[in-house]
C-alpha cells in the first residue's frame, strides 16, 4: 500500500462548482499535512497547509481525519485558474522503520479541470 | 534570488552519456530533496538530505543515479550512462526540516 494516496481523477467540473478531493495516508505516526498545486509543466507550490480544527482560505477548504487517516480539499465557486494537479504531502515526525530520516511524502496527486 | 535555483532549466544529450543536475537551496534550509517527474506523472523520491546525517537513498532507481549534498549547501545529481527512460523533469526542494518545501523550477532533461 502507498504511504500518501490520492484518486488520480481528472476531475472535470464546470466553473461555479464545488469539488473535493480526499488523500489517505497510511502511517499514523504523520503529523502535519499539506495541500501543493501543480501547475502544467511547472513546480509544485505550497496552496495550504492542513490544521486538525480544519482551515479555510478564500474558496479553500481544508479537513483533516486523524481517526480515519485522510485529508480533504473542498473548492467552492470554482473558476478556470484553479485547473491543476493538486497533491497531498503528509509529514511523518520521527524515523521510519527503515531509519531513515525522511519525513515529507507527496501524493501523486489529483488532475482538476474546470470547464468554461 | 532567495527561492531554490536549479541549473541547467533545460539539458538534452545522447543516450549513454553522464549528466550533472544543480541545486541551490534557499539560504539555511536544512532538508533538501531531489524528485523526478516523468511527463504526465506525480513526484518521484530519489534522495532526501537533512543537514550532516546520511542521506535517505531509497528512491534512486539504479546505481546510475548518485547525488551529493556539502553541508547544507549546494547538492549535485550525477546520472551516468543515461537512457531514454531518464528523460524527465528533475526536481530539487529545500525546507526547514519538516516544513513545507519550496521547489526549484526544475531541470528538463531529454535523452536523443
């Protein structure tokens, strides 16, 4: 089972819509989660980092499960610009099994496209 | 600039030759990861820094691949004997131990 897994869509949805994306993760152990957006061909960049009471920005929703092990992404009113890639990171405090010191991991992330 | 620099942005070269991939990251930024994403594809782990200790390798994908980090400075990805399966967009990000990770713009690499 992969570490961080998002649902690799595309999820096509016409402008004015809500759309979420969940992420699970598997270690118990990880502590704080972030939400990157990836543009077409460009780096990804930090959109919102994930608190336990939840956070909003602007149209930005996010949620954090600790119970269930999943994050969630809610876009209201969405427009063009936001079609991306969004990928879940979940950090891990500590060492992993294999001792290794390594703590952030990236999802694959979640095709978004949002229809004129 | 104060963001993570990558050189070279674009590098094309012939299967079965050695390339050096750069990165500078953000000034005092302890972790530095190096990722590899394939057209279409997510991230890929290669190789995780964090200050002085030894370096997570378990993402480099044949001993082709090696890549070394002074410090907390400027870190080097070395590919010798490249194939066409290395062509991707490399990725170097630098972070505050476990803080989000700022990325560099990527090395475009493309194997004739």
């Amino acid at each position: 089972r992969k570490e961080v897994e998002q649902d690799p869509g595309p999820f096509n949805v016409p402008e004015g819509a809500t759309v979420a994306f969940n992420c699970t993760y598997s270690n118990s152990a990880s502590q704080s989660f972030f939400w990157y957006r990836q543009d077409c061909r460009k780096e990804p960049k930090l959109l919102m980092s994930v608190y336990s009471s939840g956070n909003e920005d602007g149209r930005f929703t996010a949620q954090l499960n600790r119970a269930s092990q999943y994050i969630s992404l809610l876009i209201r009113d969405s427009k063009l610009s936001d079609s991306a890639t969004y990928l879940c990171v979940v950090n891990m405090e500590g060492r992993r099994p294999s001792g290794s010191a390594r703590q952030l991991t990236f999802g694959s992330g979640t095709q978004l496209t949002v229809l004129p | 600039g104060a963001g993570v620099s990558q050189s070279p942005s674009n590098k094309v070269t012939e299967k079965g030759k050695d390339v050096e991939l750069r990165c500078d990251p953000i000034s005092g930024h302890t972790a530095l990861y190096w990722y590899r994403q394939r057209l279409g594809q997510g991230l890929e782990f290669l190789i995780y820094f964090q200050g002085n200790s030894a370096p997570d390798k378990s993402g480099l994908p044949s001993d082709r691949f090696s890549a070394e980090r002074t410090g907390e400075s400027v870190s080097t990805l070395t590919i010798q004997r490249t194939q066409q399966e290395d062509s991707a967009v490399y990725l170097c990000a630098s972070s505050h131990s476990n803080q989000p990770q700022h990325f560099g713009d990527g090395t475009r690499l493309s194997i004739l």
